[in-house]
C-alpha cells in the first residue's frame, strides 16, 4: 500500500508541474491546462501522467524525477 500511495503521490506532482507549465504558456486557469493535458491523453491514447512527463521534459531538458522530493 505505501508504494501505491508513494506512486500516486509522484504522479500528482508531474501532474501540477505540468499543469503550472501549462498556466504559465497560455496564461489560463488551472482546469484549462487539466484540459489540454486530458485532451492530449485521449487523443494520443497515452497515460496523463506520460504526458505530463513530456511537457516537463520538453521545458527543463530532464525528466521528472521518479519519487516525491519530500519522501
């Protein structure tokens, strides 16, 4: 269970990064960035989470990191 909570807890933070990333582009609110994120998702038939990961990628030159910072 605390790998399942820890996984989520990652997921979540590559989630908001990307979100923030997205604000910060289009200067929208936080469910119009969840909703090019969704969009992308359906569409490419990829995890949301993966396209997160790509957003943050192609911002900073790396990857997100794997596990919560604050673990």
């Amino acid at each position: 269970m605390s790998q399942h909570l820890q996984a989520a807890l990652a997921s979540r933070a590559v989630i908001d990064q990307a979100l923030g990333i997205l604000m910060g582009q289009n200067k929208s609110a936080a469910d119009q960035a969840f909703e090019i994120l969704r969009t992308i998702s359906q569409n490419r038939n990829v995890k949301l989470r993966d396209v997160a990961a790509e957003v943050i990628t192609a911002v900073s030159g790396q990857p997100p990191a794997d596990a919560p910072r604050f673990s």
